[in-house]
C-alpha cells in the first residue's frame, strides 16, 4: 500500500475506522497528507518505491530493494514482478539483509508461517520462492511451518490463522484475535534481533478494487497493530511498517501505483530519529536497518509488516 489522496471514494485508508494507526498519528490518517509527521511514539515518512524507472514499481524488484538496499529496477533496467526472475534472484542470493545480520552474530527470523501446500509447490516446482522467502532461506534459514504455528513460533499470512482453518482446510490450526496476534508478533520480535513478518493481503484487496473488503481488511490489521503498539517496548528496538510498492490506497485502478510508501517507525524518539534520518527512498531501508545493529551493542529489533504480492 502506498500512500494517497484523503479520498473516501477511493482510499480505504481514508474510508476505514483504524484507531490504532490514528491513535498513533496523532489523529492523522495514513495518507499523502499526512507525511512526513512526527509524534511521541512515531515517525511518519513518504518514501519513492519508482526509483527513477519507468512503468508501475513490481514485487519482485521491490522487494529486493527493501532486502538489498541495491536499486534493483535501475540496474537490471526495469521493475518486476510478482515472482524474482534470475536476474532479481541473483542479488538475493548474493547479500541481504538476513544474511548479512546473521553473519554479523545477530539473530534473524522470518516470522511468517508457510503452510504444507507450499512446501509441496516449492519441491515439485510448480511454485517459484517470492523475494522474501527466497533470501531468508538463501540466508541459510528455515521457513517456518504448520508445526511453528501451532506452536506460536510464527504467524500466518493473515496473522490471526483464520485462514488457514478456514480457506486452506487446517482445522487443527489455531485463530487468535487480531489483537492476540499483534501481541505474539510483539512477543517473537522482542525475543530476537532483525525480525521480519509479511504481509501481502493489501495488495491482494488493492487489486481487488472491493471497498468493502478493503475496509474490513484493514480494520483486522489495525488490530492487530494495536496489539503489537500495546506490548512493544520502544526502548529495546523499533518497529518499521512500510511497502515495496502503492496499491491499495487507489481503488479506482487495478494495478500497482507510483505514490510513495510509508515508512512508519515506532519506538523511543532518539533511535526512531537516528534510524529515519536520511530515509528517503526504498534503497535507504536496508542500510538504515544495519546502520542501527552496528550503532552499538544493544539490540535493535525490527519488525517489518511488509505489504507486497506474492
């Protein structure tokens, strides 16, 4: 999702009751006016997913941006997606964010769980890895699965695991409240270093053009939100929302968007600040994130809600 107009007609994040993003923003919704944006807990930036290349930014390329801080789309020529081609695949086997953190000693994770259909389409090859999890496991690490989730090392895509109960026909799976879910994204972020969950349903709704569906949406994930703003200790790291590319935000076109992201930081002022300076386009998160773990020795964890398609 990007950031756009303060249009109800169009913009479900103008439209929805979201009282924890608001809260959080002093009253402000997550929207193009409302950035760039300061308040105790949180910093608000608009940040460019175009990176001076033509055409609507991509997935696959956009993602590899956020995980290499390399500008991807201008050095193969062109944004792509949903799936890394070889050329994107290359620059996330060969240095990100994951390994680069646990070469360095710190603890990474991805937190999102796969289910068993997944897996089976990775092996058989009917299914290609998307970015995120083709560098974690280019990183050397394993995906979390079935098992993790029930267990409540992980969280699924839709973060409460409805579902997969519901859609996937797991019914062994558990459903937690969105609030629940946020405190357990809290609970796995705090007990690492560099923590990474994504979250791709947006871009699913955004191309779905269904206002309706957009709304209750995100109305779940602002609850979810609400309990990982609760539970989150903002002077033991920071918490870091942002997106690969627009979408959601304009309803009236199917496809991706040119606006700029957001990049929503929260967390105690003066590491929020240290780690925002500067951030100005999707190649500046990546060093950002490591310039943070290399500040000092106290952990720096980041939870990054990523909106993306997969």
């Amino acid at each position: 999702m990007g950031l756009g107009p303060d249009d109800p007609a169009t913009n479900p994040l103008a439209a929805a009751d979201l009282p924890n993003l608001t809260a959080i923003l002093d009253g402000r919704r997550l929207t193009a006016t409302s950035a760039p944006h300061e308040t105790e807990r949180a910093t608000l930036l608009a940040i460019d997913a175009t990176l001076g290349v033509s055409g609507a930014p991509q997935s696959a390329t956009g993602q590899a941006v956020l995980l290499t801080g390399r500008n991807v789309p201008a050095e193969i020529g062109y944004h792509y997606g949903p799936k890394p081609n070889g050329a994107v695949a290359e620059y996330l086997r060969n240095g990100n964010l994951f390994r680069n953190l646990t070469e360095s000693g710190r603890r990474a994770a991805l937190l999102s769980a796969y289910p068993p259909g997944y897996f089976a389409g990775i092996e058989s090859g009917r299914r290609l890895y998307s970015a995120i999890p083709l560098a974690a496991v280019s990183a050397g690490l394993p995906l979390m699965t079935a098992d993790d989730l029930n267990a409540g090392r992980a969280l699924s895509a839709d973060l409460t695991g409805a579902g997969w109960r519901d859609r996937l026909n797991l019914p062994q799976t558990p459903v937690l409240s969105p609030h629940e879910a946020g405190l357990r994204l809290a609970a796995l972020a705090g007990a690492g270093d560099f923590s990474f969950f994504e979250y791709w349903l947006t871009d699913y709704a955004g191309h779905g053009q269904d206002m309706a569906a957009a709304v209750s949406l995100l109305q779940t994930l602002d609850a979810a939100l609400g309990g990982l703003f609760a539970a989150w200790d903002d002077e033991a790291g920071l918490i870091l929302i942002t997106s690969d590319h627009g979408n959601l935000e304009d309803l009236s076109v199917r496809g991706h968007t040119s606006n700029p992201v957001p990049a929503l930081v929260v967390g105690a002022p003066a590491l929020r600040r240290q780690f925002a300076d500067g951030i100005r386009d999707l190649t500046d998160v990546a060093p950002a994130i490591e310039r943070m773990f290399r500040a000092g020795p106290g952990r720096s964890g980041s939870t990054s809600l990523h909106t993306t398609a997969n």
